[in-house]
C-alpha cells in the first residue's frame, strides 16, 4: 500500500528530525513518544542517518519510523533496509517516484506546484508532503488547491512552528503539518529529553480539521 493518507493521520505534527550522533537517535525518538508524537520523520542529511534509523527501528518499536529527503532511488532502498516504515522526499522526479511505487512502504512525495500534485495523483496517491509550505505559498495557496482537487490531503512542511501550524490544520485538505521545532539542535546536544518530550506533548494537542 504506497498511498500514505493513513500515516498523515497518525499525528497532528510529523517531526522532522536531523540527528548528527546516532547515540541521541534512541533519547530523541522515546522522548517524542513519551510526549505523545508516535512518528519521527528522520533526515538523511547526516552522514551517520542511516545508524540512526537502524537504532531507532530496533529499539523504539512503539514509534512509526520514517526517512526523510529521499533524493535517489538507492537512498530509497537502502532506508527500507535500515528499517524505514515510509519514506519522504522534499520534491518528485519520475524516476525517483516510480522507484519508490515499487517498494513496499507508503510514500510521501514533496509537491509545492498544481502540476506536480496532478502528476502524482496520477500514480495513485492521495497523500503529499508540501514543500516548502511557507515559501510556496502557505495556507491560503493550499485552500486554493483544493477547491479544485479536494480529493488529496497534504501535509505542509517546512517554515511551520506551534504559533503557524493551526492556520494550516484547520484546512480540509491538511491532516497534519511537519517540523522541525519539537526537536531544537540545542535540546538534542544537550541531551534535553524533557524539553522534546514537552514540545511532542504541545504538538500532540494541536486540534486537526474533521
Ligand atoms: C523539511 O525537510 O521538511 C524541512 O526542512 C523542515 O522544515 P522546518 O525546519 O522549517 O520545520
């Protein structure tokens, strides 16, 4: 099953997460879940990413484990082989898109265009990351999208914090939005647990359009 609709459902807040030392991978992923945010969208934008998804998949089970910035079809196998349960991507190609349908996880592909919204709609999926939210257009130009295509959910990524994040879930068409704010560099360096675990607990509040 690619389509992804389910997982947007999963949190009001997808936690986009850049960990550089995988001994933090395990803390950061428990302290999200302690706060009631059970899914963890993990960057590969560190050399040591792929260690992280491995720990985290064997070691927080009770947390829905996905990959993010996706850019290549061999990054996209090789984190279903670390333990990626979805993978997410800031933009599409059809080569990337293609190659992504062919594994065995729902995928969440970055749009920020009504063309590339159509183009993957046309491969069958109704979930989609949109990205750059703010930069792109933010909550008024995703309002527009659906009045004309009401039938995808997106989830808005990227310039979102706690004060933004409502003017995006109150829209018909958004079931969650993502961030990185739940997981500041600072509280991770620092080993900070307790302040992750209270930004995943204000996340989780979050109320999410019916
Ligand atoms: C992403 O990859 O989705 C973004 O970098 C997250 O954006 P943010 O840091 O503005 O929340």
């Amino acid at each position: 099953m690619a389509d992804a609709t389910h997982i947007l459902r999963t949190s009001p807040v997808i936690p986009v997460v850049t960990i550089d030392d995988p001994r933090h991978a395990v803390p950061v992923a428990r302290a999200l879940a302690d706060g009631g945010v059970r899914i963890i969208e993990l960057t590969l934008r560190t050399e040591s990413a792929l260690e992280s998804l491995k720990l985290i998949a064997e070691e927080v089970p009770d947390i829905l484990l996905g990959a993010g910035t996706v850019l290549t079809p061999g990054q996209a196998d090789a984190v279903v082989s670390a333990g990626a349960q979805f993978l997410v991507s800031p933009g599409v190609t059809p080569a990337l898109l293609g190659h992504m349908l062919t594994l065995d996880v729902p995928v969440l592909p970055g749009v920020a265009t009504v063309g590339e919204v159509m183009a993957v709609l046309e491969r069958g999926l109704h979930a989609m990351k949109f990205f750059p939210a703010g930069p792109a257009g933010g909550p008024k130009y995703l309002a527009a999208i659906g009045a004309p295509i009401p039938q995808v959910q997106f989830c808005p990524t990227g310039g979102i914090s706690l004060a933004s994040a409502p003017d995006y879930l109150k829209l018909p068409n958004v079931s969650c939005v993502g961030g990185s704010w739940l997981t500041p560099s600072d509280a991770i360096e620092n080993g900070d647990w307790q302040r992750i675990t209270e930004l995943a607990q204000q996340a989780a509040a979050l109320a999410v359009s019916p």
